[in-house]
C-alpha cells in the first residue's frame, strides 16, 4: 500500500518590518530590494531551497511606478511627468500592465513551491485570490474577483451600485514554483494614477473605459488590519527568519538596479 504524500509544510509570513531587520529596505524604503527579494523567493522555490510558501507584505515610502514584464514603458507611462515629479520607474518580475505604488498602497505577495510541478494558471489565480477574498468579505466588505487578477469593491454611487478596483495582481511562474503579488488600494492618492499613468492599453469588460480616478477606490482598512487579514487568508502562523541576501544582491545588480533592463521596452 503507497504511503500518504507528506503534509505540506505550513506557510511563513514576512513583514514588512521583519523584512527591513533582515534586509534594510526591503520593506518597502527600497523598492528596488523589495521587487529583488519577490524573485529571489522564487528562485529558492523553484530549485526546492525553500519547502514552505512565504507571506509578505511591504509598502513603499514614496510614490513609484513599475511596468509589468513585457510592458511597454512609453505606452503605459507618463515618462515626462514621472520625471518632473521624481517618481522612478522600475520593472518587476510578473506580467501585467503597469502600476504605481506609494505610501496606502499595500503591497502583497506569496511565493510558492510547487516540487511536482505548477498547476494551471486558471487554478493558481483561485488559489491565491480566493482566501483574499474570503478573508476581506469577513471583514464586511462586498469584495469579488473580476477580470482575470482583479479584486474590486461594490461602490454605491449616483443611485447605482458600481465596482471599482482595490487590487490588481500579477504572477511569475517557473516550472516548480509559482510567485503571485499584487496591491491593495487603502489609503492611497489616487490621483497620482491619472497624474503619471496612461490610460492601459488593455483593459477588462468590467472597467467600460472608465479613467483611473472613476475606476480605483481605496479600502480605508488600515495597513495592519490588512496585514492581519492577509496572513489570515493563507495560515501564515510562523515567521520567516532569514531571507536570501546574496540572491537580491545579484538580482539587483542584474536587473532591478539596472536602468537598461528597466527600459529595455
């Protein structure tokens, strides 16, 4: 008789001030660190390094736009306005379209190992946004998936009952892990978003065009309430003791610190 496969072990939550002791900035005061520690995850997911899913959260301290894999910087950018206002621009490991971040952004990720392989896409967008869902409903917030990554909040307005986005996510996949990370609006200035980003060049059924001030809200939970309700949706009990630092170092000087990998579309 076969043995039973052995129990997965439980997931590790990292926050962000775990993150800055181990790494400083990785927390968010560097998101360039913070993107490269995302990856470097991964990378020790998929070569079997790390057996259990990790958990984190970060915010960055001061606005900054990062376009997705392949996105086109010029067409998803005002490049002219990130660079009047100082906001850098950064490349991250996902797909997607772009994003900019900042302080009441709450950034989220969980990086998983799959040793006998990933399942499909379909499937890992449940796994990951599922609980996030569930967890924020128990907090009584009318929050649904919508899209393929979307997280939106029912919005009455104008007599009407309308969804507006909260969360837009994104996922790297490699053949024996799976990283999935994404933002929760909170207490964000939204108005950064129409000030710096284009309208996107794709969009989902859902959003009719709507222009990024008409489409986004904010959920006004709080970043530690959200952290609780993250950590909740995943089980992560147990915290996370080391990180890779030599991985994020290489990763930096290979890509996230590099302005020609940034730009390079």
């Amino acid at each position: 008789m076969a043995s039973a496969a052995p129990p997965s072990p439980s997931p590790l939550w990292l926050d962000a001030a775990a993150a800055d002791a181990l790494l400083p900035g990785s927390g968010g005061g560097d998101v360039i660190a913070a993107l490269a520690l995302d990856e470097a995850l991964l990378e020790e997911a998929h070569e079997g390094v790390r057996g259990e899913t990790v958990v984190r959260t970060w915010m960055a301290t001061a606005p900054v736009v990062v376009v997705g894999s392949s996105s086109r910087v010029e067409e998803e950018v005002d490049i002219a306005g990130c660079a009047a206002a100082g906001v850098p621009i950064l490349r991250r490991p996902s797909g997607g379209a772009t994003v900019i971040l900042g302080p009441g952004c709450v950034m989220w990720s969980v990086v998983t190992p799959h040793p006998a392989g990933v399942p499909a896409v379909e499937r890992i967008h449940a796994a990951m946004l599922d609980p996030l869902v569930g967890a924020l409903q128990s907090a009584g917030l009318p929050v649904s998936r919508q899209g393929t990554s979307d997280l939106v909040l029912a919005v009455a307005e104008s007599g009407a009952t309308l969804l507006k986005k909260i969360s837009g996510n994104a996922l790297r996949v490699r053949r024996q892990g799976v990283l999935y990370h994404g933002t929760l609006l909170d207490g964000f200035d939204l108005a950064l978003a129409a000030r710096l980003l284009k309208h996107p060049p794709r969009e989902p059924d859902y959003r009719g065009k709507r222009s990024h001030a008409a489409f986004l809200v904010n959920l006004g939970l709080g970043r530690e309430r959200l952290a609780g309700l993250l950590r909740q949706a995943f089980g992560a009990v147990d915290s996370l003791g080391q990180i890779p630092r030599e991985r994020v170092a290489r990763l930096i000087e290979e890509r996230y610190g590099d302005r020609a990998w940034t730009h390079r579309l």
